[in-house]
C-alpha cells in the first residue's frame, strides 16, 4: 500500500520512527546513569511494561481497520501509559537522578502516542463522533484487519525496528540489573 495521505505519511514516516529513536535515547540515559546499580531490574520491568502498553496499540493501528474499538483501545492504553509513566518516574527518581535531558525524551515518549492518536481520530472522524453519539456513522466495534493492508515490507520493517531498538535493549538492561542485583546479593 503507497500511503498518499499526509496523515498516514506522518503516522508512518514521522511519528513511529520518532517514537523508536526517542525510545533508543532514553535508554541510551538509563545506560549512562547505571540503572543496573541504583534503580535495577524493577525499573526495567517498568519499562518493558510501557513498551507492551505502547506497542501493542501501535500493531493493531497497524493491522487492523481504524474504527471506534480500536480508538477507544489506544485512547484507554495511552492512560494506562501515562499512569505507568508516572509510577516509573516517581520510583527512579527515589533511586537514581533522573537528568533533564532524560526527563525531555520522557515528553517526547509520552506525547508521540497521544499525537498518533489525534491524528487518526482526524483521519476516523466519523467513528469519534459515532463514539460520542454524534454524526449519522454507527460506531463500530468489530475487530478485522485493514483492507488494504499496510505493506508486509513496512510491517516488517516496523515491528523489526522496535524489537531491535526498543525491546531487546530494555531487556538487556533488565538482564545487567539482574546480575547486577546478583552480584550484590552474593556479597
């Protein structure tokens, strides 16, 4: 599928890059505080945890019709990711110091998701205004995948990106605060 919206281009070619090189940065600051020897694996699993709130929203957007369900799932796990925002960053900071720098990838981390969803809720008017029981549309709630589909090669592209440069760095940081947590034990 050649996108030629220019919502869908900056969904696809702006938003969801952006939101991988910010994820890579922020990691890239727990690495430099060493938050396997303050903060440890529980952050880490905090962490792991945003990515799951995160990334699950951004497959279905990806593969599945955008109707009232799936906006009304992206718009309940975008708070279920703030709340979680919240509670990793009033731990680290009893733990670790949390740099400003660090502190303005977390805007950007937080904010990318709730920009995807404005833009699709434009895109999707109808089934808003059908959610909230205005316009003629009937609000949809079916789950099925998207006709046409997102390219396989975009697809792959995606979801590889993200388990490269999102997940498997967060679960190497999970795995150092683990050992770390190890060696401290055996002291």
């Amino acid at each position: 599928m050649a996108p030629a919206d220019p919502i869908t281009l900056i969904l696809m070619y702006g938003l969801i890059p952006l939101w991988i090189v910010a994820g890579v940065a922020d990691w890239l600051c727990h690495r430099s505080a060493g938050i396997e020897h303050n903060a440890g694996p529980k952050e880490s699993l905090i962490h792991l945890l945003m990515f799951a709130e995160v990334g699950l929203p951004l497959v279905i957007a990806l593969v599945c019709e955008i109707n009232a369900l799936v906006i009304v799932l992206m718009v309940a796990a975008f708070f279920v990711h703030e709340a979680t925002a919240l509670w990793d960053v009033s731990y680290a900071v009893t733990k670790r110091v949390v740099t400003p720098l660090e502190q303005h990838i977390h805007s950007f981390l937080e904010m990318i998701p709730l920009m995807a969803i404005g833009l699709l809720a434009v895109s999707h008017w109808e089934q808003v205004q059908a959610l909230v029981g205005t316009g003629p549309a009937k609000a949809d709630f079916s789950l099925r995948l998207k006709d046409p589909s997102v390219s396989g090669k975009y697809l792959a592209a995606v979801l590889s990106a993200a388990f490269l440069f999102s997940f498997v760095p967060y679960v190497l940081e999970l795995r150092r605060g683990l050992r770390a947590r190890r060696r401290d034990q055996a002291m």
